[in-house]
C-alpha cells in the first residue's frame, strides 16, 4: 500500500573556513608592446569620433581564422576594453577567448610593416603567417 522510495546521495560535501586570500590584480587579454602603442596613437590621431582601434577574428585564409583591425567608433555590448600607456583596444566578443594572453607587436622592416600577435594559445599558422587556429 504504501512505496517508499530510498534516495541516495552521490557524493557528500565538507565545507570549511580558510584564511582569506589577498586578491590578485588580473592580467589584461592583451598587452601592447611600446611600438604598437605609438603606431595605434599615429593611426587613430587624425580620424574623427575615433576611440581606439577594435580587434576582432574572421573566418578566412588556409588555416581557419585570421586577425581584423577596425577603428572603434563606440563600444558594442560584449567588448571587452583594454587600455595601455593611454590607447584603448576593444576586442570583439568572438576574439576574446582566442586572443586571450596575448602581446600585440608592430613591426617594420625593408619589406613590410606590420602588427604582429604573439598568441601562446595557437596550435598552428599556415606557412604565410596571416592565418591560424586554436
């Protein structure tokens, strides 16, 4: 007449008191090396309504996914803002987790002059260095 069910706990928890902890400052998404800052400050001086530049990932090239620079004329709803020696950079939502850790260099040489990303979460590049994957 009457059923009696039996519950049984998967696991159990222990809940204890520990000293509390200083809390660490957090590291930025990325960090821009002294050359990138005076090539984003040259780049945005003379553009109107500009508030810095605006980092973002495309679908593109032989290996998956390449880096895109834009001016940021506003800042959208999922940015994630990172200022240094007076720059700000706004990384786009879909960029966030692939370009977290990483150092922003600009580079110039006979041939070229470029920003280069020094990205440690990388698995891989294709032989031309535009493109890459996670």
């Amino acid at each position: 007449m009457f059923t009696s069910q039996v519950y049984r706990a998967a696991a159990t928890a222990t809940v204890r008191a520990v000293k509390r902890r200083s809390l660490l400052p957090t590291r930025a998404a990325l960090s821009l090396t002294p050359s990138a800052v005076d090539r984003i400050k040259n780049l945005t001086a003379g553009v109107p309504n500009c508030l810095g530049m605006r980092i973002g990932v495309r679908t593109r090239g032989c290996n998956g996914l390449s880096y895109t620079l834009d001016y940021a004329d506003k800042k959208e709803k999922f940015d994630e803002v990172v200022t240094q020696d007076g720059v700000s950079i706004y990384i786009d939502k879909k960029a966030q987790l692939s370009i977290l850790g990483t150092e922003m260099d600009y580079q110039e040489s006979k041939l070229a002059s470029e920003f280069v990303f020094n990205n440690p979460n990388i698995s891989g590049t294709c032989g031309c260095g535009e493109s890459f994957s996670v």
